[in-house]
C-alpha cells in the first residue's frame, strides 16, 4: 500500500498550485488595501464593509441566489420525469435516450450559449428570462444524469414486493422509488446551484448586460476595473455562501441516507 502513496503526490501538487494557492491570494487581496507594497502592508476589512453598505450589491447577490434557487428547482421539475422516464425504458431505447441528453454536453458552453443568443434574438423575450432558459439548458443535464444514475440503481425486487403487499403504483413511487432517488437529486441540486449562483457569461451573453449576477461583478472588477481587492472580497464572500450551501445539501444527503 505505502508504494501507491506516490501516486497521490502529482495530485496533491495539482491541488496545492490551482486550488489552495489562488484561495490563499484570493483571501489575501480581500483583507489588504489597494496598491500596497511588500514592505507596507496594510490589513482592513473595508471592502466588505463596502459591499454590505452598498445597496447595489446585496441586490445582486440576492438576485443570484434567486436565479441559482430557480434554476434548480425548474431543473428538478424537467428532470426528475424525464430520468424516470429513462429509467423505465429497456436495452437500445434507453441507451439511445442517454445519448440524446449528453449529446449536448459534448459541445462547449460557451458555445452552446451562443448558439442560443442567436435563437433568443428572434424572441421576444426579457433579458431575466432569456438568462434562465440560458441556466436551465446548460445545467439539465447534469441533474438528468444523477437522478437517473440513482434511479438505475434501485433493485427492481422493491418494486415487486411492494406491489405484491398491495401498494399501487402512485404508492410504491412515493413510498419506495422517491426515498431511494433523493441521493440523486441531492446531487443534481449540488451540481446545478453551485455553477449556477456564480455563472457570468450566461447572463452577459444573454442578459445583453442588462441582467447582472454576482459573477459578472467579480468579472469586471477583476478584468475592466482592476480593483482586485474588492473583487476578492466579494469572491471571498460568494465562496462562503457556496460552501455552506454545500455543507447544507451534505447534511440533508446524510439525513436521507440514515433514514
């Protein structure tokens, strides 16, 4: 065992040089003043501060926690039938339909994006709601796969005792199909809010600039303002949310798994 630990070393330098070094200058740039100097060094907590007082950006951050929150419930909604529905289906039909939904993913995102900023301009539509069919066609997908994965799972010999002990099939789907499919949309619910709360180019290709989330802020203080203390604060602040947002979908994933 101890001549596979080597392995393990490429992977934690990986981790140390695109993960925990950026982290740490990110929360680096958040606690310091602009312009400082090695020899100067100046700590504050002025830029969030600056971004609690402002009215603009609670209202930002707030709008995309709504857009994230949303986006994955209109997901769950579109894609737990149609994993249900996948789950059901035997031999090519099912292999056939699992290729039509990753398909798309195939392609890249941005590309994809663009594609339907094309589609939408012969639309009339509201920049909101442009981004939002932007957010569900690009993150579907994902909750798709892991319910159906969790679906797929399930012994079929549940379903047949409970039909055999005289539940009908509204029954066994609320009492033996969904309890054992919440992994899954626990999953789906991590992989689609957390890109989603903090997604830019769909809200700046679609939204046309008019429909701002908290990932176009960090974006154009980071690239077009250059103030890249302010904009680590609010990455900072944006990966705090995050990370309780994932320790909160953990905890409900465990709840399920006991019960």
């Amino acid at each position: 065992m101890k001549s596979f630990r080597r392995l393990v070393y490429p992977y934690v330098v990986w981790m140390a040089v695109m993960i925990v070094i950026p982290m740490l200058m990110i929360v680096f740039y958040a606690i310091t003043k602009k312009g400082n100097s090695v020899l100067t060094l100046q700590f504050t907590l002025h830029h969030f501060i600056r971004f609690f007082q402002d009215p603009i950006f609670p209202i930002v951050m707030w709008r995309s926690l709504k857009m994230a929150f949303v986006t994955t419930i209109i997901c769950i909604m579109v894609g737990y039938p149609m994993a249900y529905a996948m789950a059901k289906l035997k031999g090519n039909s099912q292999a056939l339909v699992l290729l039509l939904v990753t398909l798309p993913m195939w392609i890249n995102m941005l590309v994809r994006t663009y594609a339907w900023r094309g589609i939408l301009t012969m639309i009339g539509m509201s920049p909101e709601l442009k981004v939002y069919v932007g957010m569900v066609y690009n993150f579907l997908p994902f909750m798709i796969l892991q319910i159906y994965t969790s679906l797929s799972k399930i012994d079929p010999s549940l379903l047949v005792a409970a039909r055999d002990l005289g539940a009908n099939e509204t029954q066994t789907f609320y009492r033996v199909v969904l309890p054992l499919s919440f992994s899954g949309v626990i999953s789906g619910i991590t992989l689609v809010f957390l890109p989603a709360v903090s997604s830019f180019f769909i809200p700046k290709l679609l939204g046309g600039g008019q429909y701002v989330l908290i990932g176009n802020l960090i974006e154009d203080y980071f690239i077009s303002t250059g103030d890249w203390n302010f904009g680590s604060a609010i990455s900072l602040i944006m990966a705090i949310i995050i990370l309780i947002s994932m320790y909160i979908t953990r905890r409900l994933d465990k709840e399920t798994e006991g019960e």
